[in-house]
C-alpha cells in the first residue's frame, strides 16, 4: 500500500436478509493505483463499489468508509458530508449510466454540475468552458463524433465511453467502474480499459474496477483485490495471483476455462 490513501474502507459489512454481502471487508486505497476488484457473481463487487460512493450504507457497526480523509459512512450512515467526497469520485455502473432521451454531449457536459442535482444545465446554454470541457472529453474517449448524438441510440460501447467522459468533466479524482466491459465486445472492451489505463498512468487518476475477465485484471491492472462470498480472499500484485489463488477464488471450474498463456 501506498502512503497516501484516497479511499479507506475499514471493517465493512453487509447483511442483505440473511445473507452476507460483504464480510468484514477492510480496503486502503492509494492515489494513482489501479486495482481490479474481481471474484465470482454474488461476491460482493457491485456492494462495495457501491458503498464506497456511498449510494448504499454498510452495516451498523464497525463499517467505516472515507475518501480523501473525509466521511463516506460511519454506523450504517451515509455522513451529510457525502457530497464532498462523490463530486471527486466518478462512477461507472455496468449499464444504463446516461440518460437515454438526452444527447452524448449534454450528458457528458452535466459531469460539469457535479452531484448537485440541479438539472440548471439543461435549459440554459452551456458555458464556453464547459462546452470546451465537454469535446475536449469526448476526444480523448474517441466518441467526439457522436456528441449530437442521442444516448439511446448510441452502442453500449460508446455510451461506456461517454460515461467515463462524463467523469472527466466532472473533474473526477477516482474512477470507480463496475463491470465497464461485461457486455463489450473484445475490441470495444480492450478500448475502455486501455482509456482506464491511460487515465491513471497519464492523469494519475485512481481507478477502482471491477472485471469478470480475469484476463482483463492482469493485463491492465497493478494490483488485485479478490471477494469471495463477501469476504477478501486476495489483496496483492497482480503478479502474485497464480492458477491456485484463481481456483480457489473461483472454484476447481475455473481450470476448465483457464486461458492459454495464464501463469502457472
Ligand atoms: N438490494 C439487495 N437486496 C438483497 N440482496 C442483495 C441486494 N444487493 C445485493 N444483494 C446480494 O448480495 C450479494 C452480493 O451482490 P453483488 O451485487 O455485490 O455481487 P457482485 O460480486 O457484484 O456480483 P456480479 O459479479 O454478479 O455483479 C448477492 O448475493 C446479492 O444477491
Ligand atoms: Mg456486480
């Protein structure tokens, strides 16, 4: 771990019914790392990504979740102080992450409101800078073209591009992405994690993602966090994730759709 954490997550649970989403979780987080989250459906991925943007509380309890030294949550409680903490985090969800009637462009420059839930930029002209923001955004995610463009009408692709633009705009410190490339094809995948990539290498932002393709989390990722039933089973360099860790994360299946050239 890196001296410098922007995300802290200490001790965090999650009881849905009876059944345990997260398990005791704790998580330091350094500025400029890019981790993937990875583990088996039902693992608790999307629960603590979540929880970390604070869109859902953890336990009451020991849970304590910070950003930037600030609160997130504390004792089942989404602090008040929440909305210092999210204008910096970016999130990324899987799917349905722009409003579909609006274009690329106006959902892209709404990253420049921030989280403040006013819908002012809809009605009035946008401001130079932002409008230079905005383009400047959907350039570097190579989706400029399609800026008039209605989000429902774009490929889920391109709208996971205009998402992580959307990030950009809002000037976002930490990207938090929850299965960005699930439904992707290879190419469109391999695209927005290299856009991730160069974004915490060029940028230095931290990226948090989470990936189904373990493939995925080795090639773009230094660092790997594994969930297992809720709980952490793996927390280290991607370098140090052999086959055995993999079948014990994902069960003796998992040699069944191992990759050719996977380490041994
Ligand atoms: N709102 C909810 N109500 C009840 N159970 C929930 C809720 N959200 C999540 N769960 C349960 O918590 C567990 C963890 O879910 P989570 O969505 O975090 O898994 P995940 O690792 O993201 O899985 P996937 O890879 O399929 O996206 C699952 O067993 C799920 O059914
Ligand atoms: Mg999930």
């Amino acid at each position: 771990m890196t001296s410098d954490p922007v995300l802290s997550i200490r001790a965090a649970s999650k009881t849905f019914g009876s059944r345990r989403a997260l398990d005791a979780v704790s998580l330091d987080v350094g500025r400029g790392e890019m981790i993937a989250l990875i583990g088996p459906s039902g693992s608790g991925k999307s629960t603590l990504l979540r929880s970390i943007d604070g869109l859902q509380t953890v336990d009451e309890g020991e849970g304590v979740i910070t950003a930037f030294g600030g609160p997130v949550q504390a004792k089942g409680r989404v602090s008040d102080q929440v909305r210092k903490a999210r204008i910096r985090i970016g999130f990324i969800a899987q799917q349905f992450n722009l409003v579909g009637r609006l274009t690329l462009f106006t959902n892209v420059a709404l990253g420049s409101l921030g989280r403040i839930g006013t819908m002012r930029g809809l009605f009035g002209a946008w401001p130079a800078e932002t409008k230079a923001a905005t383009m400047a955004a959907l350039h570097r995610v190579g989706v400029a073209d399609y800026a008039a463009q209605r989000a429902n009408t774009l490929s889920g692709g391109q709208q996971q591009r205009g998402a992580i633009a959307r990030a950009l705009v809002q000037k976002a410190k930490i990207i938090l992405a929850d299965e960005p490339v699930a439904s992707l094809d290879p190419v469109s995948a391999r695209k927005v994690m290299e856009i991730l990539r160069d974004l915490n290498k060029t940028d230095g932002l931290t990226v948090v993602v989470t990936l189904h393709q373990v493939d995925y989390a080795l090639r773009y990722c230094d660092r790997v966090v594994a969930l297992k039933a809720g709980r952490k089973v793996y927390d280290g360099p991607t370098s140090g994730l052999g086959r055995d860790k993999l079948i014990d994360i994902y069960g003796p299946e998992f040699e069944d759709v191992f990759w050719e050239g996977a380490p041994q």
